[in-house]
C-alpha cells in the first residue's frame, strides 16, 4: 500500500470522524447538565485527539516527529476506554460506584501507562526498535514492548464489563427505548472489535478510524432519535424517585418499565417484583383503581380505592407516550393521593353547614327565647310583677341549653385523627350514668371494641340516652349491642314516625316542648367525624339507631347482658 493511497483515503476517514466528533461535541455540550455528559465529552475529546495525532504522524518528517505524534495518540486511549467504561456505569444506574476513590484506583493503570509511554527512551517497556517505513500509515513500524499488552488486557477487560452491564441492562430491565441501549453496545463494541482485528493481524489495516466513526454516528442517533442523555434508564429511574406523586411506566405491550417507590405504597405492592408484568397483572387487586386507569386512556380520573382497611382517594392521569416518529410506544401514568384534599374538602363543607345552623340559630332559635325575655322584662317594670322574671329566667336557662348544643355541635364534628381501642360496654355503662334516667333501664346485651374518641362515643350515647327518656312518658329500657359491622341502640318506647326517620338528625327538630332539637344531630355530627354512618331504622319496640362503623376493626365479646 503506497503512502498517496494511505493518506488519501485514511486521512480523509479520519477528517470525517474529526467533523462528526466536533459536531456531536458541540450537541453534548448543550446537555452536559445531564447525567453521563462529563464522560461522553471525555470521549469525543479523546477521539478529536486521537484523530488529529493520526493525521499530523502520518504527515510528520521524520521519526522522532512520527514517535511523538504517535505517544499522543497512545495517551488518549486509556481516557477513551475509561470515559466508556464511566459512561455505562453512569448510563446503566452503576452512579454509586462513581465516587472518588473509585475514579482515583480507575486511573491508577492509564497513568502508570501513559508515564511508560512518554518515558519509553529510558526503559523500552512500551515499544522498542523503531524505524521509518512507507509500509504503515504513520511511516514508522516498531515491536510492542510488555507494557503495551499489559494495556491492552486492562483496557479490553473494562470495555467487555461495560458491554456486560448493556446487556444486562437489556435483559433484567424493560426500557422505552431499546434502540438507545443497542446504538450505546454498538457504539462501545465497533472499535472494540476493529482494533481486536488488527492486534491479531487479520487486518494489515488499523480500522480503529472507521471503528470510531461507527461510535460517533451511534451515540448522535442515539442522542438525537433516543434522547440518549434525558432519557436514559438512569435518568428514568432518577425522575421517577424525585418526585412527590406516584409514578409508573408501560410499554407497548401494556407491560411495566418503571415504577416508582410511591406508586409501590399506593397501589400496596410492597417490594414484589412487577417489571416486566403486564399491568392488568400487577393491578389485580385493585380493580377499582385499573378500572380508573383505562377509563382515564389519555386523559384523567378520580377513584377510591380500599386497601386493606385504609379508603383512599387517587386522581390517575394517564399520557400516551410517542417516539420520535409520533408512534405510541408505552403510556404513563401519574398518580396523585387526593385523600387529604378530599379531607379538608368535607371538613370544609362541614364548617359551611355549621355556619348556616349558626345563622339560623342567631335569627331564629335565639330569637323567640330572647323576645320573651325582652318582653317578659318590659311587663315586670310596667306592671310591677316580679313572676314576669320566671319566665326570663326560664327563656335565659333555653338560650343557654340552645349556645351549649350549638357549641357540642362544632366541637364534635371535627375528624377523629387519632382514635383509642375502647369498649362499648364500658362507655355506655359510664354515659347512663350521666343522665337523669329515672326508673328507666340499660341493657348491654354484647360488648365491641370500637376505634373510637372515647369522649365523643360518650357523649354520642348520653344523647341517645336522653333523647330515650325525655320523649317518652313513661320509664323505657334503653338496650346496646354489637350488630354486624357496628353497633345498635333501640328502646322500648313509642318510636319514630317512618316518614320522620331522616327529618330527626336535622338541627332543630324536636317533637317535645322546650326541646332544642340538636340531640340527634350530635349525635350524627360525632358519628360522621368517626367515619361511620347512623340511621333511625324501623324497629318492632321503639326508636332503634344502627351505626355502621366500617374502621372498627373489632372483635365481638359474647358478654352476658348487663343491666343497669
């Protein structure tokens, strides 16, 4: 092979390379904020080099031009091999192992090899019995000293771990973009097997040049059509972890590529293995939540979903993720825990019901009480008549049951954010003993543990209590028991109207004459700030209010009916 052919054809694959290396250079530092971009710059730095030191050897005078040329072609191999290496580490989510020390012990073997190259006259251990010749591209041939190999098995050796950890990535992890991982392996395995060629002489050629050309092309396809540095598994997996809502990924065929440790807690997954599942799968026990999820196809849902003994509230938005061609490849969905949200919007709409009781307690419920009084004192000073005043005290004694009840009313709807283990023998028993019950009886015919704010239960019971005796004429026996889901009270009086059942837990409603008409409606007020429901059910004895407490997570004693 003449020297005209060598240059021109080399030399110009090789300016080729140069042009394409500055070019993608120029790309990658437009995304050196990215993961991985310091060491993929490293090594379009490295080829650059290596490039220009192939060019100015081969057009270097004379041999000790063409050896200096060629020791600066020689230094920039060790940073390319572990530029690659850094790069796959980075690239495959091996970051933790790109520390400090560990870059140091990386560098210890290319510096002790560069130092042998550039010191190579005083030892020879690098490359011995240089002479000038037309036979090579540089002009010069020469015999590879024991340093050289000792090169060539430590560089191969990290470029066969790198494209170990490719192919790995390939075979335990699903990604949305294969291609990149291949463009990434054929980018690191072309000067890999073109520099294998020529070492065992299979090629008299050095067809490394051309080699790297291939490395260019594959990492700018892969930065251009695959988002090689954003969307990297690494940089995949990062984003997913970072933020605050739960996240996962599927791919065409519905099945799972990533998901995030929050989407784990929501969905109740734990720590079972769901890549590579498909999503119907994975989201079996969750129906409801599946159900939302396809619903949602490119848009979104609101969905409850029971876990366990936990109800939560999830807002699921689903996108439909799109290569670079507009073609769908996988979808995403983000879901977002509204439960708190759903919280403070009841807990909102709760003050704004009480709000409007207030209101009507202030122009109304007050008022009548009030007139009387105002009246009743205006008649006291014309007349002279000092009962006028009984009936003040009594309209004052009505104001101030009326602002008590009121007050019961908004401090015991607030949510139960941190409920006790408690009996309801127990607090039955302790809420009979705070009404004025008379010759009327309590019956405890089976015990529960309840979930519950003691106080609240308590005063929950003392009002079903009193509204028990006081709306009935005669003595009444008052029974609790577990039942189903919850609990029941029922007395022996005369009952509930059918059609007055739901009008009952209104404010204000009562049927006895002084009544303040807020018992009930206490009563439902603490039930719902327990998570439970109350209603008037229709009874063969008397009124009976069935509680349905789905958070009891009880366990029923068979007890012997108590009495009091």
């Amino acid at each position: 092979m003449s020297p005209e052919v060598t240059f021109s054809t080399l030399s110009f694959v090789r300016l080729a390379v140069i042009v394409v290396t500055v070019s993608l250079g120029y790309v990658t530092v437009r995304y050196r904020s990215e993961p991985g971009a310091t060491p993929l710059l490293a090594m379009l730095a490295a080829i650059f080099v290596w490039q220009v030191g192939d060019i100015m050897a081969a057009r270097s005078p004379g041999l000790a031009q063409s050896l200096f040329w060629g020791n600066v072609v020689y230094t920039t191999v060790p940073v390319l091999v572990t530029a690659f290496f850094v790069f796959v580490l980075v690239y495959t989510g091996q970051d933790e192992y790109v520390t400090p020390k560990a870059m140091g012990l990386l560098a210890v073997e290319p510096v002790v090899f560069v130092t042998a190259v550039w010191t190579n006259g005083y030892h020879g251990l690098f490359l011995s019995n240089p002479v000038v010749t037309e036979a090579t591209y540089w002009g010069i041939d020469f015999s590879h000293g024991p340093m050289f190999y000792v090169h060539v098995v430590y560089a191969y050796g990290l470029v066969l771990v790198a494209l170990a950890l490719l192919v790995r990535l390939l075979r335990e992890h699903q990604t949305l973009h294969p291609r990149q991982v291949y463009a990434v392996i054929v980018g690191g395995l072309a000067p890999f097997v073109a520099d294998l060629l020529y070492q065992l002489r299979i090629f008299p050629v050095d067809l490394s040049p051309i080699a790297f050309t291939f490395t260019a092309l594959a990492l700018t396809a892969a930065l251009f059509q695959y988002k090689l540095l954003s969307a990297s598994p690494a940089t995949q997996r990062s984003i997913a972890e970072n933020i605050r809502d739960g996240l996962f990924v599927l791919d065409g065929d519905d099945e799972f590529v990533e998901i995030n440790s929050v989407a784990r807690r929501q969905l109740g997954l734990g720590d079972d293995p769901v890549v590579g599942r498909s999503v119907a799968s994975v989201l079996d026990h969750v129906p409801d939540f599946y159900d939302a999820f396809e619903a949602a196809a490119d848009g979104s849902q609101e969905v409850q979903v029971d876990i366990g003994e936990k109800t939560r509230f999830y807002r699921v938005q689903v996108t439909v993720l799109r290569d670079h061609r507009n073609e769908a490849i996988g979808r995403q969905c983000l879901v977002s825990d509204l439960t708190d949200l759903k919280y403070h919007e009841t807990e909102l709409k709760r003050q704004n019901e009480q709000l409007d009781q207030f209101a009507s307690v202030v122009s109304h419920d007050l008022r009548n009480p009030l007139n009387v009084a105002s009246g009743r004192v205006e008649l006291a000073r014309n007349t002279g008549d000092l009962e006028h005043l009984d009936h003040v005290t009594d309209a004052l004694d009505r104001m101030e049951r009326i602002v008590n009840d009121v007050l019961a009313l908004a401090r015991d709807g607030k949510t139960i954010d941190d409920p006790e283990s408690v009996s309801l023998e127990s607090v039955a028993q302790a809420a009979w003993t705070q009404v004025e019950t008379g010759d009327s009886e309590l019956v405890v015919e089976s015990d529960r543990t309840l979930r519950s704010d003691r106080d609240r239960l308590q005063r929950l019971l003392e009002n079903l209590f009193r509204n028990a005796v006081e709306h009935n004429e005669t003595a009444v026996t008052v029974t609790v028991s577990a039942d189903g889901d919850g609990f029941y009270v029922v007395d022996d009086g005369k009952g509930i109207p059918a059609d007055k059942r739901e009008e009952v837990f209104e404010h204000g409603y009562s049927e006895r004459e002084g009544g303040t008409g807020f018992g009930l409606a206490i009563v439902r007020s603490i039930a719902e700030a327990h998570g439970w429901t109350v209603t008037a059910a229709e009874s063969d004895t008397g009124a009976r209010f069935e509680f349905t407490t789905a958070r009891a997570g009880v366990e029923q004693a068979a007890a012997t009916p108590s009495a009091d």
